[in-house]
C-alpha cells in the first residue's frame, strides 16, 4: 500500500497554504494496532490526518497532542507527534459501534460527541507547553479543527477531511485537505476558500480515485514539497523500566507477588512492556 504523505505548495499568488494529505495506510496500521470498529476508525482517521497537518509546521525537534473530548459513545480521542511527523495514538472506547447515519455515512459526530472541547497542547522544548482549547462544532471533526484554527490560533482555515472504511473494515481512503490564507492575505483569499472547499466534500473517495498529487492538481500546478508520514510511538521498555521505578520498590513487590510479573501498557501503541520478577528486581538494584 503506498505511504502515507502530506503535500504542500503555495496557491493564489502564494496568499494561501494548501495541504493534501493522504493518511490511509497509517489508519490501516492503527485499525490494525487497536482493533478499532468502522465508525472509531473514521473518527480517529479524521483527528491524527488533523494532528498531522499541525505536526508539518513543527520545527526543532517541537511536538504536539491533540484530545478529542466529546459526550458520544467512543470516549475521547487522543493522538500525539512531532515535527517529524512519526504519530501515534488511540480512541478511549475504540470498539464502540454505531448505526450508520440515514444517508449511509458512518456516525462520526454521534460517535465524539457533539458537546465537549479539542484540545492542542504543543511543546516547543522551552518547558511551557502552549495549551489551546476550542469547544466542539459537530464532532464530526474537519468544522471543530476549523473552530480551533479561528478561535485559538486566530487562523480561518479551510478544512476536508475523510475516512472511508470498507465493508472487511479496512480502510480504503483517507486524508484531507487544508486551505489556510497567510497573513497579509485579503478577503479575496478567505473567500477562494471557502468556495473551494467545497469540492473536496467527499475527500477519502477523490483520494482513494486520485492519489494526494492528483487532488492536490484540482488546485495546483507548481511544485510541492512531500514529507511522509509515520505510525510510531515513543514508548520503549526503557521508559516503562522507568515508570515500574516511579511505584516505588514495595508496589512493584506486591504486584510481582500478585501477578508473578509487571506488565505496562501503552495506549497510544497498545503494547505491553512485560517485566519478570528478575527484570524487575535489576531495575531497583541498578537504581539503587
């Protein structure tokens, strides 16, 4: 399957930044991690195809969180990366199902939730993270990204975003698209986004015919720059040895007495770090 890529170039006399990005091979990898139903693959596709956009203009080893926290049935949402644009991340109730809308489409918005807030943290290695909140639209994710883009970043953004999931639950298509005026640009500019979003209504289906280039040459002729993007999480046995350390040498007795081994889970990759009782019992002699 190809890889999944964000494109980029400037468009209307380089007023405005266009985005395409197609993410459906790092939702297949998640579908594949977590087991996620159709509906919190959609819902999860359309966050981390957000959460990586925001990641592409990441500079200096900078990372960023996105939480998706609504009163649906799936729980809140959580995708995490950085400026090499390597995500990973996970849905709270990720088997959670719903009936499909009336007109066929998955129920994304009763899945998140149409009452709650998108969070953006983003740690740009100073040690203040820079916290941005907006309360949700829709919970159908591309006008909630395109609420906090206005109200916390004081940027109109332009945003498509889609997932489609085939009937064996695989996905098919995924990605989006993102039109963002640059400062200095005048009405002319918000206005030829806001028109033209509108061709991109059904974005998994033009990704999946089209590829991210062939959508992106509905707007574009020039060059672009390619960046790939990446299923890849941050955690290692090492940074669970360390969390085992943080209990302290009694807890982790008990548990070992309890379960004959530790294990620590990480959700945004849903891998379990084991430690043996002689793994364990080195970590505190080698910290002691």
């Amino acid at each position: 399957m190809q890889k999944s890529i964000i494109l980029k170039t400037l468009i209307l006399d380089g007023q405005i930044s266009l985005a395409v990005l197609d993410t459906t091979s790092y939702v297949n990898e998640v579908i594949r991690r977590h087991a996620l139903s159709p509906v919190a693959a959609a819902a999860f596709g359309r966050t981390a195809t957000a959460c990586a956009y925001l990641c592409s203009w990441l500079k200096n080893d900078a990372s960023l969180s996105v939480t998706v926290k609504g009163d649906g049935v799936g729980g809140k949402i959580c995708v995490e990366g950085g400026d090499s644009l390597n995500l990973c991340g996970f849905v709270e109730d990720g088997q959670m199902n719903l009936p499909l809308r009336a007109d066929g489409k998955l129920d994304v918005g009763g899945f998140v939730g149409r009452h709650g807030t998108l969070t953006v943290v983003r740690d740009d290695g100073e040690g203040i993270p820079i916290v941005g909140t907006s309360e949700l639209v829709s919970g159908e994710i591309a006008e909630d990204f395109s609420a906090y883009f206005l109200t916390s970043e004081q940027r109109p953004t332009a945003i498509a975003l889609g997932v489609q999931i085939g009937a064996d639950g695989n996905c098919l298509g995924a990605g989006g698209v993102f039109l963002q005026p640059l400062p200095g640009a005048g009405e002319e500019a918000i206005s030829f986004c806001e028109r033209e979003i509108g061709r991109f209504s059904s974005v998994s289906s033009l990704i999946r015919e089209k590829g991210a280039e062939g959508v992106l040459r509905m707007l574009a002729e020039g060059d672009y720059t390619e960046r790939p993007i990446s299923f890849r999480c941050r955690c290692s046995k090492e940074r669970a040895g360390s969390a085992i350390l943080s209990l302290g040498r009694a807890d982790a007795e008990a548990l070992l007495a309890e379960q004959g081994q530790i294990v620590v889970h990480c959700h945004f990759c849903n891998t379990d770090h084991i430690f043996t009782r002689a793994e364990t019992e080195a970590l505190f002699w080698s910290g002691s």
